[in-house]
C-alpha cells in the first residue's frame, strides 16, 4: 500500500491507493445454469482426464494413443490426423480459429467462455465444490474462517487441501499424459522410472492448478486475464449479456414494504433487495449495479433470483440474459428485439468456416512423400568427351509412412535420348533409378543427368524430378534447372 498526505485535509489523513482484496464466499445455487456448468465441467475435465488413454490403431511402428504429442518421434497425432513438424501452419490455422470463435461467442453472448468453458472457471468451481463438501456453505465457512483454530477446524482445513492437492496434481499428472504413452508414463511415474521432466512438469502444474483454482480465484479473471478488457472493445449494443432489469427490479425494497407501496398505487419494484444475485458470485459482483468488468457471465445470479421469485410468487427473469438495447427498449416501453443473426456474427462464422475448409483441403490434399533437389554449384556443368553434358543433384527424398517404401525417381523436360544416373543405386526400371526409403526416415542421394550429345540446350532448361510410389501410386514434384554452355 502506498500512502500519500492527502491535500484536502491539510495532510494529516493518508490516502490508500490500492487495497487487499477481500476474499469472497460464493453461495451454493441450483437452477439451469448451474445445471449447465456442472455438464460442461464433467464433460471437459472427463475429456482431459482420460483421453489420453483412448487407443487409436494406426498400424505398425505408429504410437496407438489417440491423441499424442511425440516430441521424440517429432509428430503429433489426433486420431487419424497426423501433424508433422513442417506442418506448423495447421497450429496457426487452429489459434485463427480459436480466436475467431471466441469473438463469435463474444458477439452473441458475452463473456460465455469466461462463465463456462474457460480452465479457471472449470477448475475453480471443482475446487469450490470441494470447499462446500467440507466447510459448509457460505455462512459456514463464514463462521469457520473466524472460529479459533480447533482440532475440528484443522481436519477440515486438511482435508480440503489434501483434496486440492490431489486435484491439482492429477491435472498436472494427465498433461503430461499427452506427451507419451499414457499407461506407459503412469507405471514409470508410480516406479520412478519416468524422465525428471515429467516430475518437473507435474510439479509445475500441480502448484499453479492450486495457488490459481485454490487461492487467487476471481484474482486471476480480474486482473491476471487480459480478454475482460479485450472483450469489452469487442462487443456492442445487441450482445446478450447477464442483465438486471431496471424495468420491472426498481424501486427495490423488503417483500413487505414493496406490496404496501402496491398496494397504495406507489411504484414498487419486485427486487426484494435479498442479495442472494450478489452471494453466489464466484467474482463478488452485485449485478444490480450493472455490467462489471468482473462479472463473467455464468449465470449463477440468474438462477438465484429466480429461486427468490419463485418463492416469493413474482414472475422469474428479474435477471437474465439481455442486449443493453433491450434494456433501453424496456425502459422506452418498447419490445425487446433479438439479433444473433447479424453482420457480425455472420462474419466471424463465415471466417472461421472458410479457415477450417481451407485447413481441410490442405488436410486432405497433403502428401505423404517428399522430394527436393540442390544443384551442384563448382562446377554448375561438366562437358563430357564425347560432347554430353552432365548435371550434378543432390536429391533428398522423405517418407512420410511408417513402413518401407519404393519409389522410382525420373526427369522430365530433357530431350530424348538422356539418362539418368543415381549414385550408389543398383536397380533401375527403363532407365529410372529404384530407390528404398525406410520408415519415417528421409534418404539423400547423388543424381546425374546426362543430356545427348548431338542436341544442343539453352544455358538452363527447366527440369521435373518426378518421384512416384511403386506400390500406392503417389506422385511429388520438384523443380529445378539443367544448366549448360
């Protein structure tokens, strides 16, 4: 805390710049909200858990774990996907895409991710819920917080650690999951046989997925995220976003003092100025006072109210997903008006369709073999004796398979009556060289192109290494030049 003399008081009162956070005790809920975030946490946390022990056969000599990051084996596997480390630009179309979606989201509900799909709001609620299981609900821990440290007080503070702890690291032990065989990398893990990366790692994630989900919380969305700040430039009039509707909410009172002021024809609101909207907030937010900055759209204030109104019997949607045009529109006396379907939004699909179809194609459309040449540059040329002119490569050939394959390599552009020669080569077919190419492994070898004699070339004459699998069929190109006087 910086304290400064303050000017208006002659100096004699400090002014507090910044001050502690207060820490928050989010009140249990139910209600289709809350019913929507514990599907969508089961969901994603069973999906991260234990995908990587779905096996996926891809044949002999490929790793069978459905989704794998081999950095050894320089590839990365997603089913029936298979990325390698050329192939960078598909990471970069995924990041395009992602982005876009989460502006699509943005565009049409708001701050959805931040409320329902993004790790420390899935995290957190898990450690929230465990925090209920064993403290109590708001008022407990409330209660628990002040009480003297007691022999009850302590199990239930080490009971709730040791479950985060055990939370914790289990999402760190299954990250690491993914880069290695799974059941592999546990009975190393249990032994003590696995690399001191992996230990490294797994400690790393453990003490993050704790401090964050544990300890900073609302911290974390407030001012270690950039995207609230981000969001807010993104968005406009006709975003939905968890509202309080002024409308029909104000005056607001106590239940009582609000149907006398009916009953005398005064204007009375059906807020009943509970604060049940504001207890349940993860992030501590009233959302009375309007859109905050810290509110993240989970909706858990929207199922609290309505419980209230429907014990109360008042209608529900006090709170509820709204535009700030409608909100205008209901204090006007208008009807409110819904536009998910708008320039925007259709955009931002349109953007991230034409992505994903253009990394399909390319998907679909790869090869699977691969071919570059290197001309001989001292000398560019040799004249032979009896007046052929011959060109020296260096030819690289990849095999992208994880089995053999044959290959047969030819030039194409050269006049008839020239050859080909590779070095080191002992089987041709018609004049064209045989080359085996192992598993997953590139073969650089030496290649000779003799022009006729008789014939006479310009100082460089467009050439085609043609390479073509025996067996599949699969044909690549490259381009290159045959130089000569």
């Amino acid at each position: 805390m910086r304290v400064e003399p303050d000017a208006a008081s002659g100096g004699n009162e400090p002014e507090e710049w910044f001050a502690s956070a207060k820490k928050i005790y989010p009140m249990a809920t139910n209600g289709t909200f809350r019913r929507i975030k514990w599907a969508l946490l089961f969901i994603t946390l069973g999906l991260y858990y234990f995908l990587p022990f779905i096996r996926w056969d891809r044949g002999p000599n490929a790793p069978d774990q459905a989704i794998l990051v081999d950095l050894e084996g320089r590839r990365a596997y997603f089913f029936f996907i298979e990325i390698w480390p050329q192939e960078v630009y598909y990471l970069t179309g995924l990041l395009i895409i992602a982005a876009l979606a989460l502006f699509l989201m943005n565009a049409v509900a708001g701050r959805i991710w931040c409320g329902y799909l993004c790790p420390q709001t899935v995290w957190t609620d898990l450690f929230m819920w465990v925090e209920r299981k064993i403290e109590g609900d708001r008022r407990e821990r409330i209660a628990l917080d002040k009480a003297p440290m007691s022999l009850s007080k302590l199990a239930k503070r080490a009971a709730k650690h040791t479950s985060w702890l055990m939370i914790a690291w289990w999402t760190g032990g299954a990250w690491v999951l993914y880069f290695s065989d799974a059941p592999t990398l546990v009975y190393d893990l249990a032994t003590f046989q696995a690399p001191w990366a992996a230990y490294i790692w797994i400690a790393i994630l453990t003490a993050t997925t704790y401090l964050l989900a544990g300890f900073m919380r609302e911290q974390v969305c407030i001012y270690m995220c950039p995207w609230p700040r981000i969001q807010a430039a993104l968005t406009d009039e006709k975003a939905l976003n968890v509202t309080y509707r002024w409308d029909r909410g104000e005056p607001r009172g106590p239940l009582k003092r609000n149907k006398e002021l009916a009953e005398q024809g005064l204007p009375a609101g059906d807020c009943i100025d509970c604060a049940q909207c504001y207890h349940v907030c993860p992030t501590g937010v009233d959302i009375r006072g309007g859109l905050q900055l810290d509110c993240i759209q989970c909706g858990l204030c929207i199922d609290a109210c309505d419980n209230v109104m429907t014990k109360v019997g008042k209608p529900t949607g006090l709170i509820g997903y709204d535009t700030d045009e409608n909100i205008q529109r209901r204090l006007d006396g208008k009807d409110p008006i819904y536009e998910i379907v708008r320039p925007r939004t259709v955009i931002y699909a349109a953007v991230i369709a034409i992505a994903g179809a253009i990394m399909l194609y390319a998907l679909l459309t790869r090869d699977f073999a691969g071919i570059s040449t290197l001309h001989d540059r001292n000398p560019i040329f040799v004249t032979q004796n009896d007046g052929s002119i011959r060109n020296g490569f260096t030819v690289r050939l990849m095999n992208k398979r994880t089995h053999d394959r044959s290959f047969l390599l030819n030039v194409e552009g050269m006049p008839a009556g020239s050859r080909i020669e590779a070095v080191g080569i002992d089987h041709y077919f018609e004049g064209r060289p045989y080359v085996v190419v192992g598993p997953d492994q590139t073969r650089e070898i030496r290649v000779l192109v003799y022009s006729p004699k008789d014939v006479k070339l310009g100082s460089s004459t467009p050439i085609t290494f043609r390479l073509t699998d025996t067996v599949m069929g699969e044909v690549v190109t490259t381009k290159d030049f045959f130089k000569a006087p």
